[in-house]
C-alpha cells in the first residue's frame, strides 16, 4: 500500500509506518484485499494525501468511513467517482455550497478538484469490505488519521479544519485553535440536516474569508 503514497507524505509519517500498530494494521488490510472485494481501490486508499500534497495543504475535511456500494468510494471523503449518484450526504454538500456562495450543484460527485487545490479529504478509516459499512474501523487506522491530524496541527499554521458532526469533532480534538481556523457544524447526513443541524453552516464562504484574510489562494468550490 505505501508503495502508493505521495513523496511528501512519505517522509513525514515515516516514523509512523514503523510502529507496530501500523504494521499490523498493514497486515489486516493486505488479507482483506486478497480474500474478499475491499473499497476503494488498492491503487487509492492514499488518494486522499497523493492529490493533497503535505506543502499544499489548506483545508482538512474529516470524513468517517469510505463508501462500501461497488465503483463509489475513490479514496476521497464524500467524494464519488464520476457517473456514481450523489449519496444523500455528498447532495446536502453541494445544497449547502449552492446556497452559501452561489455554486451550482455539478454533474458529477468526483471531488479531486477540490484535493488538487490544497483540500485534505480525510477519512478517518480509509478502506472498508464491500457492504459492511465500519468493517475495518477499530483496527489501526484512526490511530494512523489522528497522528495525521496531529502533524497537520503542529507542523502548518493558518490551516482550516472543516468538522462536520460529532465522530469528526472528537477527531479534531487535539488541533490547535490558537494558530488555525476550526469550523464545525453538524454531518451533512440527512438525519443531522433535516433537524436543522447542517444547513446555513457557511463553511464554504467562511474558509475562502480566512485564507483571503491570510494572503492565500482561495478554493475554487
């Protein structure tokens, strides 16, 4: 798997591969993959930090698990690969984004755009066993995302941290808020945006003010 990750991140989280926790993460997701059907793709459990490069970084999303349904998840959180149906989740983004900055809904769910101009799209788990959904958190891998989350903190300055409902927030626990932005608000899931808990949020305007206010290229949402 790390034969597929991006230099930069490479060199950051080298110490982290070597532990053992990491390790043996490392050995649960091989089995996975060679004894049953696993999403996403081998070739893009790290697309998330291979299309994100560590320099470019300005904004970390926190998602929970990758979608389990075949051709759907692509390594991005909320993201979709092309010509997939929005998930309920991923369609309250782009309401919220359409109503909050004017950008209209797109034809496809893909979110690579996003990543390429500095946005992490992190899951907290990065694969699951098709149609289970969860099935591989609780083996390693939020230890792996919260040391990433962690170096994100400690290392860059003027970051945003967008955390979208509860499991993201306790997430985001351990960030900085003295030399980073934090915006939370509810999950986009229906079950959150339908009590009236995600919309109206502004995360989008919210996190282009902060990085003009800071001199930096704003995301072309």
């Amino acid at each position: 798997m790390l034969s597929h990750l991006h230099p930069s991140w490479q060199a950051l989280l080298s110490e982290e591969f070597q532990k053992p926790y990491f390790q043996q993460l490392t050995s649960f997701v091989e089995n996975e993959y060679a004894t049953g059907t696993c999403y996403p793709s081998k070739s893009e459990v790290f697309a998330a930090f291979n299309l994100c490069p560590f320099d470019k970084l300005k904004v970390v999303i926190i998602g929970q698990d990758p979608y389990h349904g075949p051709g759907q998840a692509n390594g991005l959180c909320f993201s979709v690969n092309d010509g997939v149906a929005f998930p309920p989740s991923l369609m309250n983004i782009f309401k919220e984004l359409e109503t909050d900055i004017g950008t209209p809904i797109p034809i496809w769910g893909n979110l690579e755009r996003w990543a390429a101009q500095g946005v992490l799209l992190l899951n907290a788990t990065l694969t699951v066993r098709e149609g289970e959904a969860g099935s591989h958190q609780k083996k390693g891998w939020e230890t792996f995302t919260g040391a990433v989350i962690q170096m994100i903190s400690s290392q860059k300055e003027g970051v945003v941290f967008l955390l979208w409902g509860g499991f993201a927030q306790k997430k985001g626990a351990k960030i900085d808020q003295s030399k980073h932005l934090v915006l939370t608000s509810g999950h986009p899931s229906p079950l959150s945006a339908n009590r009236g808990f995600w919309f109206g949020n502004k995360s989008f305007s919210k996190t282009n003010m902060y990085l003009k206010e800071l001199g930096i290229q704003e995301i072309d949402w």
